[in-house]
C-alpha cells in the first residue's frame, strides 16, 4: 500500500536534502509541532532543501510545498480518544518511507521523537544507510495521561513507552533534547550521550512593545496581567493558577489571561466562577501563532504551571517578549528562570500565588526580571539552534560518505 501522493517538486537547491519525520505537525496545536515547522522553515531559509514526513491532517494521503519546505502527508487514522489528533496507519508504512528516502536521497533524516511515523523512519533510514538525528520532547509521565491510559495501565504503558524510545535512540547516530536536564531519559534505558539543544526562539518576532497597545488589540482591562499561552490540557494545570488568583487578588487588583483552546475551557470557567474570580479571567481561545507576538507585550509576568515539559517555548516567547516568568519547578525549567523569574513546587497553588504576588508588587522587580528573560532569551535564539543541527547534518553524511567510499575501495 502506497500511504505517500505524489508531492509538489521542490525548489532546485545546491545541497542534499534533510528529511524531517515527525508524528505531529501543523495544522496540529502542540509545542513538538510548532517547532518542527519552525525548524523545517527555518533550515529552508539558510538555504537547505527540506522535506517533512508526518501524518496527515485528514485521513489521505497528500502533499504541499509551503515557506520552502516540501511535506509528504501519510494516511492517518484518528487517535483513540482524541478525535482531532490523527496518527501514520502503520500498515505499509515502512515501505512508503524507504519509497521516500530512496526517492529523495537525504543526506541524513532527522527524526522527532520516536513514536509511529518517526520510529518507522528511523528503521527506513538505517535500512538505507542514512544517518540518523533524533531530538526527543518525550516526557514518560505525561503519556498516559495524554492517551488516556486507564490508571492500572498507566505503569506498563510508561514502561512500554520507556522501551520503545530507548530502542529507537539506541539505534540513532546522534541524539538532542531540548533542555539540558531533560537527558538522559532517567529509567529508559539510555545509556547514550545526549546533547541539549535548544527549541529556540525567533528573537526578530518576539520582543518586547507597547503594552497598553496590546491590550487594546485583544480587548483586556488595563491592570496588572498574568498571562498564560497552551493547550488547555490537564497536564497544564491551568486550575492551580485559577485557584490561586483569589490570593493574588488580596493585594493586587490582577486579571489572568489564558490564551489557547482545549476540552478544559468549561471546566476552568465554571471553576473561576465558584470561586468568585470568573470576572478576573479572560479566555481569548485559540490565538494564531501569527498574533502571539503582539499579545505578550500586554502582559506583566507569565505563568507556566504544567507538571509536564521537556523545554516550553511559550515560556521562551515570553522571555523574548522581556516578561518575567513564574514556573512549576521542574527539571526542564532551572535553564530557563533563573533571575529573570520565580520557581515553585509544582500544585502548590499559595507558593504560586506568593511569587505571582511578589512580581506584580514591585515594579522595580518586574524591570530587572524582564532585563534577566531578555539576556536569556538572546541565548536561546533560534539561529543558534538552526546552525547546531546544521552542524550534525554535515559532520553525519560527511562521515556516512566516508564510510561508504573505504567499503567501495
């Protein structure tokens, strides 16, 4: 079965293309796929032919050429529980991705994760004696609840997950993550040497402007904001910071602004109100990556108070837009706040409440934090991380041209 149409030529460039292979990719709503397109158009742009494999966004197979970036869209089925999300059909998937690679001839194929699609171009690619770039976002713990495993499942699904990314990255010639302590993937056997490199940040679109302009743009009361941009997703723990507004309302007339769409909108809406807060949270829904530039500005301080992240790029937009953070101190975020924010224990909702508090009292605070997220932010630019994987892909298809020459002679 061909799972692959016919796509789009792509614009003639003068180097080998990279294959990108991804099991999300836009028109889906996630961090993993933002930062694949950005990738993808960002390599484009440094004058790389690149190609995307994902699956596709409604069933059939298909094609398009877009920002000079040429995807090939696979054959999907729905994902069990989340209708909106589409995944490759495993069946003839391997033989549509060696269609691929043979057609294409990629000087390395750089895969994102380890799941369906990108587990199958992995075996493809070494099949073919392409090498192989793998950057995992995984986090165990999120997976079962993110598939809804029934609770007995949940350990041996974590287990099953933890194999399957330890037999993929096994087999990699070169592994990245995004942040620095999201590697070596404690418990799942990888017993590799992983490098962190950043998902980066477009530092020529984020930055920081007017804000009562932005306010204006997107309707919000003029007073002290807490901005939160993603998925309104469990893992997000969106209602710690709607519990903790009542607090922070004691000695700051605040607002909280949530900005992305979910199946928990009702439940935090109807939370806000039992709580008495309903008219200090603003919902925006879903705000195109286009405008997220010109929402950070009309915030204060942004609030990040997931459970479950391997590096947040909406905390780094924030940053580049000079806004200081306050985070769930997890193993992904020390790299990100430090000076130019505050860290608390993840679920405790009066500690967030405390260091939500103590930013928006002190103005003076806010201004040091936001030159602190400023000067990170600059490390985290995108064209760093762009040039890195660069980089990878020379040093790996220089060495795999090596290797095939000595076994020709």
């Amino acid at each position: 079965m061909n799972l692959l149409a016919s796509s789009p030529p792509p614009a003639v460039r003068p180097a080998e293309p990279v294959l990108i292979a991804t099991d999300t990719y836009p028109p889906d709503v996630n961090g993993a796929a933002y930062f694949t397109r950005r990738l993808a158009s960002g390599l484009a742009a440094r004058g790389n032919r690149v190609h995307v494999v994902c699956a596709s966004a409604d069933g059939p197979p298909g094609g398009e050429n877009a920002d000079g970036v040429v995807v090939h869209r696979l054959r999907s089925v729905p994902l069990a529980g989340h209708p909106a999300m589409r995944v490759g059909l495993p069946v003839g998937l391997g033989h549509s991705l060696s269609r691929l690679i043979e057609r294409i001839s990629p000087r390395v194929v750089h895969v994102q994760g380890h799941l369906v699609v990108a587990g199958a171009a992995v075996r493809a690619a070494r099949r073919a004696g392409v090498p192989v770039v793998a950057t995992s976002r995984f986090v165990p713990d999120d997976l079962a609840r993110y598939g809804r495993v029934p609770a007995r499942l949940r350990g041996p699904a974590g287990r099953l997950a933890r194999r399957d990314l330890a037999l993929v990255l096994a087999v990699a010639d070169h592994v990245t993550t995004p942040a620095p302590a999201a590697g070596p993937f404690p418990g799942g056997g990888v017993a590799r040497a992983v490098e962190a490199v950043s998902c980066g940040v477009d530092l020529r679109r984020f930055r920081p402007g007017p804000q009562a302009g932005a306010r204006r743009m997107f309707g919000l009361d003029d007073r002290p904001t807490i901005l939160f941009v993603g998925r309104l997703h469990e893992v997000k723990r969106l209602g710690d910071l709607v519990r903790a507004l009542p607090h922070v309302l004691n000695l700051v007339d605040a607002q909280v602004v949530v900005a992305g769409a979910g199946g928990l909108r009702g439940d935090l809406e109807r939370l806000a109100t039992r709580i008495g807060v309903g008219g200090r949270v603003r919902f925006l829904g879903f705000v195109p990556d286009a405008e997220l530039p010109h929402l950070y500005p009309a915030a204060d301080v942004f609030a990040m108070p997931g459970a479950a992240e391997s590096q947040s790029i909406a905390t780094l937009e924030a940053m580049a837009s000079g806004l200081p953070v306050v985070a769930a101190g997890l193993p992904g975020r020390p790299h990100l706040v430090s000076g130019n924010g505050l860290l608390y224990p993840p679920g405790d909702v009066k500690e967030l409440a405390r260091c939500l508090t103590a930013i928006l009292s002190s103005a003076e605070s806010r201004a040091s934090m936001s030159r602190a997220s400023l000067a990170l932010a600059a490390e985290h630019d995108h064209e760093r991380s762009f040039a890195r994987f660069e980089e990878l892909y020379t040093e790996l298809s220089g060495k795999a041209k090596a290797k095939n020459h000595g076994n020709r002679s």
